[in-house]
C-alpha cells in the first residue's frame, strides 16, 4: 500500500492588487480579468514647480513605482466599475496590447470607446440586474452607488464647470476634455464573478453597501473585494464581512490611506482582531502591491 498524503489542495485563483481598485486575476483555465485598469508614476510631475494642492495630493495619494502596462500578464476581459480617471487610465493601453473584451456600465461605454479609441465592437456595455454567461465565467451586474464625498460636503460640480471636463484626466494622461467624471459619479455598478470552477467572487465599492449585500445575501461568495472607504472603522470593515459571509476579503480603494499617512497593516490587523473576537471563520488581508497569491482549498494534516 503507497503512503497516505500529508496534504492536498486545489487551485481556486491567482490574483494580485495593482493600484487602488486594480487587481489582475488568472482563472484556473488561464484567462485573465483585470479590473479597473489604473496604474501611474508621477513622472510628468517630476521637476514642475508651484504644484496645486490637489497635484500634491495626487502625488501623495495615486504614484507609485516598480510597475508598468508592459508587465501585466494578460487582458482578456477588462471590468469596470465606473468611468473615473483613477480607474481607467489603462484600459486603452490593455486593449491594444490584449484586445479584450471590454465590459463597462452601459451609461459610459460609449465615452469610455471615444476617449480611449476602443473599437465599439470590444465594448460590452453592463446593465444592472443582468446576469452574462461569458465563455470563462458568469457575471451578474448589480446597482451601485459612488462615494461621491465632495457632493456631500457641498462642491457641486455641474456639467457647466470645466473642473469637471478635466477631474484627473490631464494628470493621469487621458485625452479631455471629457464627460468621464460625471458618468463615473451616476453609474457605479458592483459585480459577483463566478469561475467554471463556482468560486465566487464578489467586487463592491462606493456607499451602498447595504443595499449590496441584500442583493447577494444568498450567494456567500467565496472572496470578497471590498471598498475600504477611509472614513470607516476597522470595526465596522469587519462586519461588513460578516454580513457578505465571505471567507476571504481583500481591500479596494485602500491606496486612499496614503492621504493621512494611515498604516493599513495595522487596520488590517484591528479588522481581523474584531473577526476572531466574533468567532467569525473568515480573513481579511492587505496585499503587497503586483505579489501574486494563490488562493486555494486545501486539506492538511494536524
């Protein structure tokens, strides 16, 4: 008789975090989905005077380093939440280099094709409630709600105001003017992604989390990608897991601790004591920006 096995497992997702809701994830049959593509340097700041306050911020904020279009590992579906610099700025570089399909709210797609020259034949325009049974996964689109913090503390930006036909786009490289402020603020959309193999993977960001979780209270997908919204505590962070049930949670948006200069290890690590203080099987985790993980089933030996 051969040897018992000391363990075993099973392959689920390959996936690692970008840049503030970018992450790249490989499915088991090796087809990749990035979502909302953003990666930027800095670089055209480097040697400018008399920055702005809001050129600074975006240098606190957004630049990173050891990173470029030319290192992803594939594009074969690009997934947007919503239309907004900080979201998009690759996603015309990722489809001329892969030319994949291009999955965006309805409301924008036609703004996302014209700014970034995407051929409308690559766009798949997104229409909440809908479910898309696409050859590598099933999508299903649910209602969303973006953050919106300026509109709350009363800086309203109209159509009329040429603040908002910029809104990122010069400082990210993306040719405006154009409407992708505005469109990103009134379509925001979440996302429930179930691989061939039923791991379920559920993408949420903006406000509305409440709303969302209702919507999948019976899915318990398997991880969950959450907007770690700056103003919300490690506490509340989560029990937002707890209601979603999921068993792994990785953070969206996070990038937005650089502003205060806030260590999100140590969050992390408040999030997780209040999970175990709760008796709740779950984790959430911070992962190193472009660290590949595995995440996997699996079977050991005690």
């Amino acid at each position: 008789m051969s040897d018992y096995l000391d363990m075993a497992q099973s392959e689920a997702l390959r996936i690692r975090w970008i840049s503030v809701q970018c992450y790249e994830m490989v499915l088991p049959n090796g087809k990749v989905v990035v979502t909302d593509p953003f990666y930027w340097d800095g670089s055209n700041y480097e040697g400018k005077e008399n920055l702005t306050k809001q050129q600074e911020n975006d240098l606190k904020v957004y630049a990173q380093k050891g990173f470029s279009v030319d290192e992803f590992t594939g594009a074969d579906y690009i997934l947007l939440s919503h239309a907004h610099a900080d979201h998009t700025n690759l996603v015309g570089k990722l489809w001329d280099k892969f030319y994949g399909r291009v999955l965006v709210p309805a409301g924008a797609a036609e703004e996302i094709a014209r700014v970034y020259d995407i051929p409308y034949g690559a766009i798949m325009p997104l229409y909440p409630g809908n479910t898309y049974y696409l050859d590598d996964f099933t999508l299903t689109v649910y209602p969303g709600a973006h953050d919106n913090r300026a509109f709350r503390e009363g800086k309203f930006l109209r159509p009329s105001n040429p603040a908002n036909q910029d809104f990122g786009s010069s400082a990210f490289g993306i040719p405006y003017p154009n409407n992708l402020s505005g469109l990103g603020n009134m379509f925001c959309f979440n996302f429930l992604i179930e691989t061939q193999q039923n791991y379920r993977i559920d993408f949420s960001a903006g406000r509305d989390y409440e709303d969302h979780v209702r919507h999948v209270q019976d899915k318990s997908p398997n991880l969950m990608l959450r907007h770690r919204i700056r103003t919300v505590p490690a506490q509340e962070y989560a029990r937002q897991m707890e209601a979603m049930g999921a068993q792994l949670m990785l953070p969206l948006h996070h990038n937005n601790a650089r502003a205060s200069g806030e260590d999100l290890n140590e969050y992390f690590e408040a999030v997780n004591e209040t999970l175990r203080a709760d008796g709740y099987p779950g984790t959430a985790f911070n992962p190193k920006p472009y660290q590949w993980y595995r995440i996997f089933t699996g079977i050991a030996g005690v």
